[in-house]
C-alpha cells in the first residue's frame, strides 16, 4: 500500500520536500502514518505535534483525499492504497 503526504509552508522547509511517498504491508489508520513520519523525519515533531494535546490537530489542517478529517473519522480514518494526505501548517498568531 503507498500513501502520499503533501507538505505546506513551514512543514515544506522542515522537510525539505513537496511530497513524500509511504509503503505499508497492511491498511494503516491516519495516526499510524503521522506517527511514521515524524519517526523518520527530524524536527518535524517539533513543528506538527501539539506538546500539550500530544496531536497534530491544533498546528495542521489535515486532509485525505481533499476532506478535511473532522468529516471522516479522525486521526482513524482508514487509509487505503492510493490516499493522499495533505498537511497544512496553522499560525497562531497574537
């Protein structure tokens, strides 16, 4: 199964990257792919993961296949071969 992830604005220059491609055996859920990728990827971590809350929510728009994951299940949402997830940085500004 490969899953590609997009990547915006300060997640882009962390990353180095536009879009980065994931092979899983199985189906993988959204969490486990966020999970994969701040694994692989130094600083990203840092970037897209709310200390606090320990999720990328707060920080990043997040969709699959261009829905916003609030109408789908979540960070359980069930991602099949061919998925696309786009994340986009959030500014909290004051």
């Amino acid at each position: 199964m490969n899953v590609t992830i997009r990547f915006f604005g300060v997640l882009r220059n962390i990353t180095g990257k536009n879009r980065l491609t994931i092979k899983f055996k199985d189906t993988a859920l959204l969490k486990d792919i966020i999970k994969e990728i701040v694994q692989e990827i130094s600083g990203l971590k840092r970037t897209l993961i709310d200390p606090e809350l320990e999720d990328p929510r707060p920080n990043t728009l997040i969709l699959v296949n261009g829905k916003e994951i609030s109408i789908l299940d979540g960070l359980e949402t069930m991602l099949k071969d061919g998925d696309e997830i786009v994340l986009i940085p959030v500014l909290h500004t004051g």
